[in-house]
C-alpha cells in the first residue's frame, strides 16, 4: 500500500504542501519502538503510533506501523477495493498518515499543534477520504452507514488512561457532529467546491475555532 500515495491525496483535499514524505519516516520494527517509548507495540497494544520527540530546536518524528497490518494491505489494498475486511487496517493506516502530515504541516509554520487537534483531524479524514474512495469505487455512498461505523461502534484500545479515554471521546464526539453537518449541508461527490472550500478552511482553524467553528454549524 502505497503510504506517499495517501498523503498526497489528503494534501490534495486540504490544498497544503510539505516537504516530508510520510514514507521516509517509517518505521515497522516493534522492538524499536518500544526502546523509544514506554508502550509495548510489540505485545499488539498498538499497531499505529506517531512517535515524537522536542529539543529546543529540534523535532524528531517518526511513524510505526505494524509490518504485519501493512503486508495484508498490500494483498488486499483498499485504494483499489475498500470493504468490510480491510475497512478497519485502512482506517490505522490512514490516522497514521492523517498525523503525519498535520504535525508536519504546522510544524512548518511553526504552529503548536494539540493531542486532541491530530485525534480530531484523523476522524474528519477518515470520514472524507473513506467516502471519496467509497465514492469512486462504487458510483454511490450510504453516508449514514458511514458515519455509524465511524462514530458510533466504535471500541476504543485497551490499556488508555483517563486522560488518554476523554480525549479520543472528545475527537469522536467533535468530529461526529462537524461530519454530521457536512453531510447535511453538501453533496458527498468529487469537485464539490463548496464541501472542499469549508474542508480546507476548517484544516487551517486552530484549535480553539474548529471547537467553537463546530459548536454552531
């Protein structure tokens, strides 16, 4: 599965540019990433992580992606067929490069950018891009459907903390209702430029305006 591929077309929808190819910063190896962390990707507690290390004038980042989740997706590539087998490996993948590329995107303008902020933006992209490529596939899109499976059966990994729960709870509740209006006021079909427009605008949003952006539609 063509990782680079992904964030070009999340780059497309937003109309932002980096440098940074998401592939560069790959790494599968668990072991590694445990010595970087204190979580244990290598006993499945994760199969996706954004690893992220701040000096005073340095940024180290790197992504992990299970090499396991990433071998089934080349046999089975939702770009070219997306189903129910391969919906949720598609939607790790994709959160993954939905990080990657927000964190590198602000970075490049020197913004901060907030745990919840990165949570939140991966749910809107899951939603649109999952729809586009439904949309291409298929000619059709049951939006409704979509957005139960995305927002509502939802299981969240074990091994979360309090703070760790409410914030996955708040991107979903937030990104639930921003989607929902979405899906109210615009058609859900390719060059829509009224949907694309509100997409690019909000990504641009700090924190504080997406929330109170989201509050009123």
């Amino acid at each position: 599965m063509d990782l680079n591929a992904l964030q070009a077309q999340l780059e497309y929808i937003y109309d932002v540019r980096t440098y940074y190819r998401v592939e560069d910063f790959l790494i599968t190896d668990p072991t590694l990433v445990h010595k970087l962390t204190e979580e244990a990707a290598g006993k499945g507690q994760s199969v996706e992580a954004l690893l992220i290390r701040q000096s005073k004038n340095n940024l180290d980042l790197a992504l992990y992606l299970n090499q396991e989740l990433l071998n089934r997706l080349v046999g089975d590539n939702p770009t070219e067929l997306l189903h129910d087998g391969n919906l949720a490996e598609f939607w790790f993948v994709l959160e993954g490069v939905s990080h990657f590329l927000y964190l590198a995107w602000n970075v490049g303008f020197e913004r901060t950018v907030t745990q919840l902020e990165l949570e939140l933006q991966a749910e809107i992209d899951k939603f649109v891009l999952t729809a586009a490529l439904i949309y291409r596939q298929r000619g059709i899109v049951d939006m409704r459907l979509l957005r139960r499976t995305l927002f509502e059966e939802i299981r969240f990994r074990d091994g979360l903390d309090d703070i760790q729960q409410q914030r996955y709870q708040e991107a979903n509740r937030l990104a639930a209702r921003y989607c929902g209006s979405l899906e109210e006021k615009y058609s859900f079909i390719p060059r829509n430029s009224y949907l694309v427009n509100e997409l690019r605008r909000f990504y641009r949003m700090p924190q504080s305006h997406k929330i109170r952006h989201i509050r009123v539609v």
